[in-house]
C-alpha cells in the first residue's frame, strides 16, 4: 500500500479532478491518498472534508496558514511508517496514465530493481528542468524531480530544515540525496500530464496575491501528447 500525499492550494476542482484519475488508473488496494490543505479558503475545505467522508481519500489536514512547500514534505515522511518502502509526492493537478499493468505498479518495479535510486517519477516535459545526464533502457538518471507523481524511498529520504514558509523543497531534497550516494531518475516510458495549461496556472488573481511564489510564474510548458491516455509527448520532447 502506497502513501500518496497531495499538497492542496485553492483550486478545488483541479485536487478533486486528479483524486479521480489517481482512483480510475491505479490498482484498487495498491495505494492510500493524503491531502494536506494550505490555508484555502473554507468553501475549498469543506469539499475537501466531502472527499473525506466519501472516503476517497483517507486523512485530510486543514492548516490555517499557507506552509509554503517544504514543510508538508517533512511531514509526509513522518506520516508514512517506517515499515514502508515507498511513498508518493504529488501536485494537485499532475494525473496518472492509464497504464496495464498500472502506472504504479510498473514505478514500484523500477524502483525495486534499481536500489540506487532515491526518487523516480514519470517523464514530463520540458525536460531540461530535470537536467538529465545519462538515459538507461528504462530509466533516465537526472538531477532533480519535482513533485509529480514523485516515488520516494523511504530510507532514502533526507534530512531537511524544517521551516515555515520556505520553497524550492524538490530541488533540495534531490541535492540532499545525491550528497548522500543516491540516484534520482525518471521514467522511460512511463508519462504523466501537467494539467495547468491555463491562464495563471488556474488560479484566480486573488489567489494568486496568496502566495509570493506564484506571482513570479511564467506562462506554462503547452504541448500535446500523442495519445491522452498514456500522456506520451511528441518525439522531440521526450528521451
């Protein structure tokens, strides 16, 4: 069983949309969804709190504050217990593809067969973001990943600041790793899709104004995949 933690900002409907597809494309008993809530407003935690009583997911926490991103991370890590191998980081709006066997058994295998790894997520483009530096058959061995769909191996975890407030947790968290001997990949040929193609991310302005981080977004990465299933890119996008 797989602790999947999703951090939640607002945008209801984007949380909601990618609870679903996490439910219609994986293995039922293969995982256990979190949502951690970051100071929305109480329209937003009240249906999150309906998630819950329709038990799609299994703990909801209701914060007051927006924590920013690198404090829920540490806390996902305490959450998940120390029996377990692995657990999974994911955005609000990052879906799964609907793989046979499922997208998360065939990461639990990869993982299972490269013990060097850290973290594993699916390929997402621009892939320049991830710095990769050396493909394998299945594998490509990168810098960093961020929070999408992100496969963590317990033990491999590391040791961070915890702090209020504070961003960049996926950056740090992959140099972290590699300064303690472990490896971070993504996958081959296994995708996911980013579904923040929108004007401000899907934000409204107001909710923009919330977070210091967002204000300074650029416009997103827009392509289409090849085949909305499986969310695979066009060649010249992927490796």
């Amino acid at each position: 069983m797989i602790p999947i933690y999703i951090s939640s900002f607002f945008r209801y409907d984007a949380t909601e949309y990618t609870i679903g597809k996490i439910h219609e494309r994986t293995d039922p008993g293969t995982f256990q969804i979190h949502v951690y809530d970051n100071g929305s407003d109480p329209e937003t935690q009240d249906k999150l709190y309906d998630l819950l009583k329709a038990k799609k997911i299994v703990s909801l926490t209701l914060d007051s504050r927006n924590t920013g991103c690198l404090y829920n991370k540490i806390v996902y890590h305490a959450m998940t217990e120390s029996s377990e191998k692995y657990f999974m980081i994911n955005d609000n709006d990052v879906h799964p593809p609907l793989l046979y066997p499922s997208w998360l058994t065939l990461m639990i295998a990869i993982m299972d067969k490269h013990p060097e790894l850290a973290f594993l997520t699916p390929q997402l483009p621009p892939l320049g973001l991830q710095e990769p530096y050396e493909v394998k058959e299945d594998i490509v061995y990168c810098k960093g990943v961020g929070n999408t769909l992100k496969l963590v191996r317990r033990e491999a975890f590391p040791t961070m600041e915890q702090k209020l407030g504070a961003y960049g947790d996926d950056g740090w968290a992959s140099i972290k790793v590699h300064e303690a001997g472990w490896k971070v990949a993504f996958c081959r040929n296994i995708f996911c899709w980013h579904d923040a193609q929108r004007d401000n991310y899907g934000y409204k302005p107001e909710e923009l104004d919330k977070d210091p981080r967002k204000k300074g977004y650029g416009e997103p990465f827009r392509y289409d995949p090849i085949n909305w299933y499986t969310y695979e890119p066009p060649a010249s996008l992927r490796l």
